[in-house]
C-alpha cells in the first residue's frame, strides 16, 4: 500500500492542478477545431492524454531533480528524493504511463502519433533546460500548450488564425503562471544554480508578467473578434482580466505563500477562458 502511495505522489494525482492547467487549454481547442462538441471518442481520449502525460512529465521531472530536489524545501519529500522509490521503480511506471500515451494516440490515427511524438520530446527535455536555459518556462509553456494543434489535427481541421491566436495566448499565460510558481523557489534555484523566468526578470517580474498578461487578454480578444464570438466570450475576458489583476496584488510582496497562491488560482483562467467558448458555440 505505501508503493501505491508513493506512485500516486509521483504521477502528482495528489496535485490535480497541473492536470486542470492542462485540461481547459485543451477543451478550449477541442471546442474551436469542431466548431462545438466534439466527437465523443476525441473528447474522452484527449482527458484521458492530458492525465497520463501531466503524470508522465511529473516523473520525467522528478528523475531529472532527484538530487536537486533533496536541497529544495518545496520538493524534498517526493518520492524519489527521499528513497521511497527507486530510480529503475519511477522508469518502469513511467513506461507504463507512456504505453498507455501511445495507444491513445495511435487509437487517434497517424498524423496524432507524429504530433504526439513531438510533445514527448518537448517533455523529456524540459526538465533538463532548467540546467541551461535562462527562461525553461517558454519550454514549459510549449509542452504544455502542445495539445491544441494536436487537437486540430485530430479533428480533420486545418491550422487557422483561431488556433494561432489561442495557441499563443495560452503560451504566454503558461509562462505566466510558471514564473510565479519560481517565485516561489527562487532562493532555492539561485542556490542549486536553476534558471527560471522569475531570476531572470529580477525585479521587472510584475512589469513583465502583467505586460505577458495584457497581451494574453488581447490575443484571446482578438480570437473572439475574428470567429464573432457572443457577449458572454467577452464577459468571460473581463473576468479573466480581475483575475489577472488579482495575481499581481499577490505576488507584489513576494511571498512565498501569495506567489503559490497565484499560482495555485491560474487555472481559473483556463477555465473562465474554455467556458466563455463553450457558450459562445452552444
């Protein structure tokens, strides 16, 4: 029973935030490619992939930082870097979680396997691009976002302004969120020699973040605008826009607690965003 514990704690399904930050970026695409509901057997395949890879990539990070994690306050009690698991215990279930990936993709056709694979690469290697890129959250935020073109494709539809403009949006808005999640770490990365978006915009980060978040709002705008979404899509963007007002009253004192908070709320965003498409296509 404590192995099944600590596996769950790996794959983070104790932590359903990373799968809500994936799941309505997704949803949000799957909307906009069928132009409505999508087909049923796409729809439960998609919530299935996000968490199965959101687990898979919390492994693969966790088998990067096994050392580092140990000198993190945040992280030093997960699985593997206080020994409860083994390295060859996380490969093995990682395999596990990537076979069921496959077969998911596979189940969705030849063009979804090749983008698949594409995401794959882009998890297994943000990991280590915290070793050697001053800002791994734009890695993050194109891992993350991977699955809206996968979408499109596995809809039959063609890459379109929409999806451009979505695709972008969220991009920004995960690079967002992931530096207020490294504001939280960020003594903790200067000391272990990580980089992060929140080291490298220094005393700047609420000027960036919050410039980051006005073009969000506007390229989701301009989204709505281009495909004449209904009042309530724009609504959604004003309440988006309080939240994101919200998020930097948080972080502006640079506490550990109010930067995890903003971050912990970001999925609101997503959310607000997915629900403002669904009822503007309903």
């Amino acid at each position: 029973m404590n192995k099944i514990i600590s596996f769950f704690r790996l794959a983070r399904f104790d932590k359903p935030i990373g799968i809500l930050l994936l799941l309505w970026p997704t949803m949000s695409a799957l909307w906009l490619a069928s132009n409505g509901f999508p087909d049923a057997n796409i729809l439960v395949t998609f919530i299935i992939g996000v968490v199965v890879m959101r687990s898979a990539g919390c492994v693969i990070n966790d088998l990067a930082d096994a050392d580092i994690d140990k000198h993190v306050e945040r992280t030093r009690k997960r699985p593997l870097a206080t020994g409860e698991l083994s390295t060859k215990e996380a490969l093995v279930f990682l395999l596990f979680l990537l076979s069921i990936a496959l077969c998911l993709a596979i189940s969705l056709g030849t063009k979804v396997v090749a983008w698949s694979l594409g995401g794959l690469v882009l998890t297994i290697i943000y990991p280590f691009c915290k070793r050697f890129i001053k800002s791994p959250q734009v890695i993050l935020g194109l891992t993350f976002s991977w699955s809206i073109p996968m979408a499109y494709v596995a809809c039959g539809t063609e890459f379109n302004f929409s999806m451009f403009f979505l695709w972008v949006g969220v991009l920004i808005w995960i690079v967002v969120y992931d530096t207020f999640y490294a504001l939280v770490d960020i003594d903790d990365d200067l000391k272990t020699g990580v980089f992060s978006t929140a080291i490298l915009f220094g005393d700047k980060v609420s000027f960036v973040t919050s410039l980051s978040q006005i073009t969000v709002l506007l390229a989701w705008a301009y989204l709505g605008t281009i495909l004449e979404m209904s009042l309530i899509y724009f609504l959604m963007l004003i309440i988006i826009l309080l939240l994101f007002c919200r998020q930097q009253l948080l972080i502006s004192a640079r506490e550990k607690k109010d930067c995890f908070r903003a971050f912990n709320e970001s999925w609101y965003v997503g959310f607000f965003h997915f629900l403002g498409i669904f009822l503007s296509l309903s």
